[in-house]
C-alpha cells in the first residue's frame, strides 16, 4: 500500500493496481488486467501533490477504486488528466486525480514520441474516521482482537491430536475461499505469488498478518471490480455475444485460471448463466439486459461500499475456521443502520447468509413459514423478491443481507413470494417461486415447538395407532427457567406432555420424526434421552485434556416405555444425532431414514470483551470447539453420522455440509451397558418386509428415480419425496408393532 496522502481525521492508502498499460488500451482493458505486476519505477509517487479530500466524502473504513486517464508526454510529465471510471465518490477522485496529475511519470522510453493517453487504477482506502457513524473497531482494536482471538484458540480450542506447528492450518486456502468462491478473480500465478505467505498468515495474531490479509483484500476488490466493469461493456454489446451451450456446473475445487484470458472466460460464463436463466424463466432480451445491468450496478454500489470492517471479519472467520473447522468469529455490532422499520412488520422465520454475490439460506428458525413451507433447504439461492403472487420481482442478486431482510419483512398476513435457485440446480436453471405467509415466528428463536398427531395404520382389519411427534429443534428458554418461571419453554417437558397425551389416546408406537433437525445442545440431548431410558449412560464427551466423560439421562420413570422409532435424514445433525446413536446403541429405538450429518463438535461461545482494558472497547465474540461427541458403544459418528437401521431415502441435502471430517473419527474406550434385545431379534424381518414393499411400491420407486433428478420449478417435489418416506417409516413402524406383540423372530 503506497501511501500519498494524511489527515487528521484519516489517512488515505493508495495502491497503483495497473500501472501504464498499452497505448492503444482503454479503461476497460485496464480493468481486466489489474493487478498484473507493471514496472515500480512509472510514477515517481515522491513528486506528486498531497490530496485535498473533501471531508463529507470521508467514510470511516471505506474502498473504492478509480480509473484515471493521464496525457503522459515523452518527458513523463502530465499534461492532462481525467476520471474515466468513478469509485462512486466524486469528491475523492477528482481529489485523488488532480494531486496524481502532479506526479512524474518515468520517461517514454519505447512508448511514442506523441503524448500518450494513460490509463492508471488505483483502490484507495480510509484507514479510520473520528466522529459519529465511525466503525466501532479501530485498526488498534482489530489487531488487539485478532490478538486475543489466536490465544485463545491455541490454549483453549479442542484438538484431539497435538499440532505443533500452525503453519500447517490452512489459513491461506480458508481466505482465498472466502475471497473468491467461484474461483474466477485469481489466477494460478497470483496463486503462486501468495503461497509464501501461508506461514505468516497462519501465525499467532499480530500486525504483519492484518496487513498481508488487508493486502489480499484490496486484490480482490481491484479483480471483482474488473469483472463488474467487463460485465457492463458485454451488456452493452450484442446480447448474442453471450449465447452458446453451457459447459456444465464447474466444480468447487476447480483449478485456478491460468491466464488472464480463461479468466475473462470464466467471467463470459458467468454472464451467459445469467442470461440463460432469465431466458429460462421467460424473460424477454430487452428485459433481460435491464435485469442484469441493474443487478450489476447494485453490485458495484455494494462493492464500493466494502470496509476494513468487512475485510477484518472475512479474515477473522478464515483464521477461525482453519484451526477449528466449526468455528467462528462475531464482530461486535456496527453503527446502527439509518433505515427506520415501520412497526408490526414481520419476517418468515429465515436467516440469510451472504456468500460471494449471493444470498442464500442458512437457517430456518422458529416454527414460522419458512420452516413449515417445506420448500426451502440450507444453501438455496435467494434471487428475487415479489411482494405478493402476480407482482414485480425485484432481483436482490448482490444486495446486503439487511436490504434482503428488509425486503422480506412485511404485514403479518401479507404473502411474500422469493425467486429460489437450489444449491445443486444446473447453472442457467430458472429458478423456481416460494410463496410465504408473514406471520411472527413463536418462542425462542430456535423455538420450532414439537407438536403431535396419531396416525392410523388399517393392516387387514386391525387398526394401529401410531404417535408422530414432529420435533424439528431443540429448544429450552434458559432465561425463563433460570428466573424460575415454573411452565418455561423446552423441547423435553414439550415432549413428555405430547407423551402423556398419546398414551391417553392408546398410542400403540411412538414414531419421533427428527428430520431437518440440526439440533442443540449436548444436555437437551441427554435430558431428552431421559424420556425413553432414564439413568441410562446416552453418551461420551471427549475434553480438550483427552479425558473422557460419561453423561447419563436424568433418573426416574419412563414417559414412553412402549414402541419407539426415530425418523432422521441428511440434515439431523448434532444433537439429534447424540439422542439417535443413544437410541440405536441401547436397542431402544427403531432409526429410520437417511445416514444424518456426522457433526460430533460440542462448542461454547466466548467474548473476547473480557481481555479488552476497559468498557468502551469491544472485541467480539469467538465460536469454538471445546469437546467432541461419542456413542456409549465408543464409536465416533464423526463424517459417517447415523446410519439408520432401516435405509428409507428422503429429501437430498444440497448444502454440502453433511459427511465432512472436521475431527479424526478414532474410536474410543466404551461404555459398559447392557443393550436390550427385542429389537435386534426381529431386524432381519423388518428389513425383508419393508425391501419386498418398497419394490411393489410405484409410489415409492418414483420418489428413488425424483431424488436423483436437479430441483427445478416445481416446489412440491421436495414435499412430494418427504411424504413418501414418512408413509414408508409408518408402515415400517407398523410391521415393528405386529412382529414384537407375536414375539416373531428372525427365523420367521
């Protein structure tokens, strides 16, 4: 960063991106090459003019980039300047081009003997802002974050194995990731020129770290901006230039562009995806140039609104993450937005995460609309938003997560309908629509409240009666018990009342549905486990000193002591996946379903505000992996997660989160306990009735052949497939019933 200006209430960095390209080169051209390595010695920075900035420019953190044109005579000097690229900042560029105009460029030497119109970009940035509205963290207290943050990862995070050297986290490759998803701004040589720093970025929290991560920051910015500015010429241009077939999904670990034309490739495929699922979804051309060049420029107003802020967190969960895979870092609040919500607007029950230009879902909470719907999975792509059926969409591809929230947030009652593109549909798909009643999301906000219904199951006159109870998250409102609120909110008392009242109505089998249930904490789950076997050990917690704890469910009476089964899939995590493992290793419970998500992390959170010298500095607050799960049995169901005794396929997950190694899967000591039998006895019988069933079954094999097809428009196929797989755990459940009131065995 080559610094050319200061002032008391901020310093300006600047950065030459592309020096002095071809004569013949015009902005654009500069655009796609920046940041290719030009020779230090074409401006002499030592001769140019300090900058004025005007102070109502100034923002406290800020980016951006311009693209000014220089007349350069053969002597190097300036004859005549001007913006051929604005940052969006008026005030700062012609600041910035009127002290540049001062500078010496190097003499001619091959160029020609006229003068010669130059293009030259630079990113500038605001290092930090006195007043209000400034961002809350200085460059002193990001450094003293990161700082602490490190230590306390290397003292307290779990390990299970003794790292001794840091250089092996995988800091760099963490950051490239998060700085560029897709893989079309980097090239393999700056690949290449940032692989030395691995070890540095990977270091133990100083200074040095911050400024190579900023440094990889500002080269992002420069590259996503050259794609922005290349996008814009091509929808200038005949959109013909932008059809052609479609080269199939590109892999996430794809290689890296190795050259400057495969990138600009990548950036032509990336538009033509684009322009091929607005065609898809019925789009006229001139529409659909619209679209994308509004698109485009929300981008680059959002871009250009990037902070140190924004690069110190991208890097901070980077750093986070590479020693413990779940981990993350909170920046403490910003300044508080100037938007003025009008009251009684509700939202449905869905977070949103940003990932690259996208808006995507992360998770559902509370029993609210988004949850219920059925129609919107961890990773789906939010593209649009229209305020009811029949309206306007307004793409929302590159916004802030809060103008998305805003967006969607609404009259209770009103119907919001998002333009959805699946995480695993083919690029260009047109996406498909989600309508969704506002309504309040009840409870706490991870509150999805189990509830319960009896279903019954007609076998040749003989009726059974089955408990489905739904519990699609852990929940207990801490503060309330805590205050010694006697009916507070938790998911076990919840369920223990759903119990009492299936067994009033003469349940003959408690079917516990556990699908998309990410889970919660490491005592719900044990206490859970007390309905169903209390006193019973559920579970072993490995600490970070490698000892081993046994938790065992709360003693006392069963709430259900009769036939029970437990209903998982792709998304059960956690947990769901304790409580299940429990179930399966004491010979408790029938697992159907899919194998579950294999996360055994057991994790706290910490403030990083207890180091901080006093109240007014905050550092944030750390995510971290301090124990890992094991079943009673001593195997760990780490990657693998739940297989199910009774494979029934439902609902795929797209989010890529299920089956990843974070922790090495080594089992340990087990527990001694004496598993119950009547189940593994009639297993054989279960699976040979339910294979013969599901072979006869058109229902059943059309669900098989719809799993493997992409999502696509139709929104009721992921209901669709979920029916079905809970109509087969139902009969399942009912050959459960039959064959242990007749004692049968396998041999029968």
């Amino acid at each position: 960063m080559i610094r050319i200006g200061r002032k008391a209430t901020a310093s300006i960095a600047m950065t030459a991106i592309a020096s002095v390209l071809a004569a013949t080169a015009g902005p654009l051209r500069a655009a796609e090459e920046a940041a290719k390595p030009r020779s230090p010695r074409l401006i002499d920075f030592r001769t140019c003019a300090k900058p004025e900035y005007p102070k109502a420019d100034l923002r406290a953190e800020h980016v951006g980039m311009v693209t000014v044109l220089f007349l350069v005579a053969p002597d190097g000097t300036v004859k005549d300047s001007k913006i051929a690229r604005s940052s969006g900042y008026e005030g700062l560029d012609q600041a910035a081009r009127t002290a540049l105009a001062a500078c010496r460029f190097a003499p001619a030497g091959a160029m020609t003997d006229a003068a010669t119109w130059l293009p030259i970009q630079y990113v500038w940035s605001i290092d930090g802002v006195g007043g209000a509205g400034a961002a809350p963290m200085s460059p002193g207290t990001q450094e003293q974050a990161f700082l602490w943050a490190a230590r306390v990862l290397a003292r307290y995070r779990y390990r299970p194995e003794v790292q001794t050297s840091n250089a092996s986290a995988p800091v760099l490759d963490r950051y490239l990731k998060a700085l560029d998803p897709d893989r079309m701004l980097f090239t393999r040589s700056d690949i290449a020129n940032l692989e030395p720093q691995r070890e540095q970025l990977a270091g133990n929290g100083d200074s040095k770290q911050l400024a190579a991560a900023f440094a990889m920051f500002d080269q992002m910015f420069a590259r996503r901006m050259a794609m922005m500015a290349w996008t814009g010429d091509a929808l200038r241009g005949p959109l013909s230039a932008l059809d052609g077939n479609a080269p199939g999904p590109r892999p996430a670990d794809a290689p890296w562009p190795a050259s400057d034309a495969e990138r600009q490739a990548l950036w032509r495929q990336r538009a033509a995806d684009a322009v091929r699922s607005l065609r898809n979804a019925g789009s006229s051309d001139k529409d659909i140039v619209a679209t994308l060049t509004r698109r485009n420029d929300n981008q680059l107003a959002r871009l250009r609104a990037l902070s140190r802020r924004d690069a110190f967190e991208l890097f901070m969960n980077a750093y986070v993450s590479a020693f413990d895979p779940h981990g993350a870092y909170f920046a403490p609040p910003g300044p508080a937005p100037s938007r003025v919500e009008a009251p009684g607007r509700v939202g449905v029950g869905l977070t949103l995460k940003k990932q690259g230009e996208w808006v995507t879902a992360y998770e559902m909470v509370g029993d609210g609309p988004a949850w219920r719907s059925g129609q919107l999975h961890v990773g789906d792509r939010i593209v649009g938003v229209a305020q009811g059926a029949g309206q306007p969409v307004t793409d929302v591809v590159g916004w802030d997560l809060s103008d998305v929230v805003a967006l969607m947030r609404g009259l209770p009652g009103s119907t919001v309908v998002l333009s959805v593109s699946p995480a695993n549909a083919p690029a260009g798909s047109a996406p498909r629509s989600v309508a969704l009643v506002r309504n309040p999301v009840s409870g706490h906000a991870n509150a999805r409240h189990a509830a319960a219904k009896l279903e019954v199951l007609d076998r040749s006159g003989v009726d059974y009666r089955i408990a489905v109870v739904t519990i699609p998250a852990f929940y207990e409102d801490f503060a309330a018990k805590r205050a010694g609120v006697s009916d507070y909110a938790s998911m076990t008392r919840d369920v223990a009342g759903l119990l009492a009242s299936m067994k009033a109505q003469h349940a003959d089998a408690v079917l516990l549905d556990m699908r998309r249930n990410g889970g919660g904490s490491f005592a719900d789950a044990v206490d859970f486990a007390g309905l169903f076997l209390p006193g019973a050990p559920v579970a072993q917690q490995r600490e970070l000193d490698t000892n081993v704890n046994v938790k065992f469910a709360p003693a006392g009476t069963p709430a259900w002591d009769g036939p029970l089964a437990v209903l998982i899939d792709e998304r059960s995590a956690a947990a769901t996946e304790i409580f299940a493992a429990a179930m399966q290793d004491h010979g408790r419970g029938l697992v159907m379903g899919d194998p579950s998500v294999g996360r055994t992390s057991v994790q706290t959170m910490i403030s990083l505000d207890r180091f901080a010298p006093n109240r007014s500095e905050h550092y944030g607050t750390l995510k971290m992996t301090v124990a890992q799960a094991y079943r009673v049995s001593g195997k760990t169901f780490e990657q693998a997660g739940i297989i199910p005794d009774i494979g029934i396929p439902g609902v795929p997950d797209s989010s890529g989160i299920a089956h990843q190694l974070a922790f090495p899967a080594v089992p340990i000591k087990p527990v001694e306990f004496s598993p119950r039998g009547e189940l593994k006895a009639v297993m054989p019988v279960l699976s040979r009735r339910h294979e013969t069933r599901t072979a006869a079954d058109t229902s059943y094999q059309a669900m098989l052949r719809a799993r493997t097809r992409p999502s696509g428009n139709d929104g009721t196929a992921d209901a669709d497939i979920a029916r079905v797989q809970l109509g087969e755990a139902l009969q399942v459940v009912g050959d459960q019933i039959e064959l242990l009131r007749t004692g049968a065995t396998a041999g029968q």
